[in-house]
C-alpha cells in the first residue's frame, strides 16, 4: 500500500504552472507600463495610411496628422 500524500518537493516534480498564462500576465503588466509615445505608435501602426504617412515623415508627425489635432464629436 503506498501513501497517497507527496511531500512538496515531490509535488512540485510533476505539477508545473502554466507558463503561458504567466507569460500573458506579464505582458498586460508591460503594456501597463508603456510610454505614451509607445501607445501613439501602436495606434498609427494599426491603421494602415498612418503607418505610411510615418516610413516618410516619422511616427509622431504621422500621429499628429491622423489621430492629433483636432476632436472627433460622436
């Protein structure tokens, strides 16, 4: 009859977190933490003129001149 209790170290052996689910976490926290010239980026880069508009003139006058500015009313 065997015991059917590990002790930790035992257990630890065959039972691993998710490391994906951990790796998902830390990513949430970096986006976090992003600068705000880091958002600016990823948003121009997601709509497609904005992106050209920077391989000739740079990210933050293609930000400026697609998303800065002026206010959009709904």
């Amino acid at each position: 009859f065997s015991d059917p209790f590990l002790n930790r170290r035992r257990a630890s052996d065959f039972i691993q977190g998710d490391t994906r689910l951990r790796g998902i976490t830390q990513e949430r926290m970096r986006e976090r933490s992003k600068a705000h010239y880091e958002h600016q980026r990823e948003l121009c880069e997601d709509y497609y003129p904005c992106e050209m508009y920077a391989y000739r003139h740079g990210y933050p006058a293609a930000y400026k001149h697609y998303f800065g500015g002026r206010r959009r009313t709904k």
